[in-house]
C-alpha cells in the first residue's frame, strides 16, 4: 500500500495524536455520541437539569482561506472570504446536528488575521459573511444566534487568516441521537455532498471543509509557490502546490472553476435533518463524515461493521476524481481523507424509514440512497467499501 499522501504535508486525517491526547479526558454524558454532551449548568433548577444537557462545539475552516486569500491577491475579489464564514459555521452546525440539535443554535465567532495582508475590507467581507448564512438559515425556519466574537491581530503567528465558531445549544435528553444504539442489520443511508440543493445558490463541488490541504496542494499550480506564506515553512516545497491547475481553470464535469471547486461553501444538511426529526423517523445514529471521510463511522458503535456496499449508488464528484489522478493517490487513502461524494450518512432501522430520509432528501434536491448496512463483528469495528474494488478499514 502507498504511504498516505497526508504524511508527506505534515497532517493526519486520522488524527491519532490528537485521539490519544485526549483518550483519558471525559466523554460526557453520553460517550457514544457524534460529539460531546454535558450537562447544563448546576445553577438550574433540579428538574431542568434532568430533562436538558447542552452541546459546545468548536471548529473551523483550516487552510481552506488560504485559497481565498490566493484568490483575492491574484485580483479575484473578496467574494471568496465572504463565503468562508458559512464553512466554520456549518461544521460546527452539522455535527450538532448528528446528535440531534438542527435549531436554536448560538454561534460565537473567532478571526484571526494578520492585518498587513488581511485589510479592513477583507476582514469586513468576512465578517458579513456570518450574517449572510444566518439570513440563509432563517429563512428555511433555522435559528442560528450571533453570540458575538472576537477579532484578533496576531501577525506573529498567523500569516494570513484563520476562521473558527464556538457553537453552543441545548436538546432535551430525551432527543439526543447517540451512535451507541447502532446495531446489526440496520440500513445506512447516505446524503450526497455535490449537486444544487433548493437552498444554493449554484452547483456544490463536494468537497466542503475536510482534506482541503491534501486537496489544495494536489490541484493547484507551483506558480502559486510565490505565495510563501500559505506554504508550511516545515515541508519541504517540492511537496507544495504541486498540481497543473490555475484558479480559473474550468474543472471539467462541472459548471465550476478549480477556485469556485476548493471553496465550494460547506453544505449544511440542517434542512434535510430538521424536516427529518419533524417526521419522527427513529435514527439509530448519524454521521458526519468529516475528518476520517467515508470511514468516519468507524468510530462509532461496539463492535459494527459498516457495509457500504452501493456507495457508488451516489457518484464520486468531479473534484475527487481530480485530485486522484493529479496526485496518484489510491482509492484507500482518498476514501479515508475525503468524503468522496457522501457528506452524511444517517443508520435506521428499517427499510421504510430510510426510504422516508432519502424522499426527504430529494425534496431538497439532493440525491440520496441506501448504500450499504451494518452487521455484527466478533472484535472492534470495521469499515468496508465496496466501490469498483473492496477496501477495508478496521479499529479495535
């Protein structure tokens, strides 16, 4: 097998530093859980403190606005930074979403820049971004809260511009999804990343906030090189902007250029989610598949197998299959980084209620199918995807 090409660019879309960092930390209430689950406050009454718990989630949009910033230097306009905010949001929003929070959420923002390359305009441009996508939001019957902020000036450390959220909301316990109740011969669903859903406003490459310094550096041109400072002074340049594509570049396949592909706004499922918990469907559980990509389910459940034996049932985009061949990066490595056309996968146990998700889905325009299901393994867990050739994947 090929050395995983994230190896090579000082990143690991496995994280194995970071989960045994915190391998002895506090799981929450519920350890099984897409993300983490506290308690709410002591202060509250008894009875409030039984029935509620609260979620406070962290992310953000990584090296994705160092494109923008490329693209902005290279007289393309600010538009692309405008954009970002709607990244950090969504994957705080949409992990929330997978335990059962699609509403009410408070978002807290964080920026940044430093301020000799990311101006007053840009930072403004940034800045109305957030209100942007909370208008977007609003207008489908989602609440998201501008909880306030900070802008911080911190050219000593960063070099262009970094984009975060803090996202806080509470469920009442008797709502929350928890993938501990995954089980055998359960179907699992996928939602499709690409395309044009109802509430875009043009074709989505796919590719959303994960495995973009993979991506970035497999597509884009060494031209580009110039730009020192959205390079990693630690890794070697001939590693660095490697690909044959300049900005504007058309990315065949699609509508898009190889710029408007990479910085494709994060789509949210929060619609497709919020209109399935209006349903009453009984999940079992939901993934996200960010970080890990089409393995992410694999941390999730005791002892499962996730069978995704029909995930080419939702074509692989465009963007993925550009970044394989410019790279030469193996099925293995691309379905563990990227989420390879399948931004969220929803477990269910019967054949009619994953029915109901998909008809939901295609509501919204965005193509959805069965494509695969779980059973029961004797140690650990397993991935295994079966899309031209088999790959498996497994944790103990």
């Amino acid at each position: 097998m090929s050395k995983d090409p994230y190896s090579n660019l000082g990143v690991s879309s496995k994280k194995e530093g970071v989960h045994k960092a915190i391998k002895n930390l506090s799981k929450g209430l519920y350890p099984g859980a897409f993300c983490q689950i506290v308690p709410v406050a002591n202060s509250f009454p008894e009875e409030i403190r039984e029935k509620y718990a609260q979620i406070i989630h962290s992310d953000g949009v990584g090296t994705k606005s160092n494109v923008a910033y490329i693209a902005y230097k290279e007289g393309l306009g600010t538009r692309f930074l405008r954009s970002l905010p709607q990244d950090a949001v969504v994957m705080n929003t949409d992990d929330m979403a997978c335990v059962g929070i699609t509403d009410d959420i408070y978002i807290s923002n964080h920026i940044a820049r430093n301020a000799n390359r990311i101006d007053d305009e840009c930072l403004s441009e940034i800045i109305g971004g957030y209100s942007d996508f909370f208008k977007k939001m609003e207008n489908l019957g989602i609440s998201l809260y501008n909880a306030g902020g900070e802008t911080a000036d911190v050219g000593s450390y960063t070099t262009t511009v970094g984009i975060d959220v803090t996202a806080c909301a509470t469920i009442p316990k008797e709502d929350i999804i928890d993938c501990n109740n995954i089980k055998p011969n359960e179907y699992i669903v996928g939602l499709a990343s690409s395309g044009k859903s109802t509430y875009e406003d043009k074709e989505n490459s796919g590719i959303r906030s994960n495995g973009l310094t993979l991506a970035i550096n497999a597509l884009l041109h060494p031209d580009y090189r110039k730009y020192k400072e959205v390079m990693d002074q630690t890794v070697e340049e001939e590693n660095l902007f490697t690909g044959k594509y300049h900005l504007e570049d058309k990315l065949e396949g699609t509508s898009l250029s190889i710029v408007e592909a990479i910085l494709s706004p994060t789509r949210t499922f929060l619609p497709v989610l919020q209109k399935i918990k209006e349903k009453h469907i009984n999940i079992s559980g939901i993934i996200h598949c960010s970080g890990g990509g089409l393995t992410k389910s694999i941390n999730f459940g005791k002892n499962i197998a996730y069978i995704k034996d029909n995930a080419n049932k939702i074509k692989i985009p465009p963007i993925f299959k550009a970044i394989k061949e410019t790279k030469n990066i193996s099925d293995y490595y691309m379905y563990q980084t990227f989420n390879m056309g399948i931004g969220m996968e929803i477990v269910v146990e019967t054949e009619e209620d994953a029915k109901k998700i998909i008809e939901i889905a295609n509501g919204f325009n965005i193509e959805s199918a069965i494509i695969g299901h779980t059973e029961e393994t004797s140690f650990g867990n397993r991935v295994e995807i079966n899309n031209e050739k088999e790959l498996v994947y497994t944790k103990n």
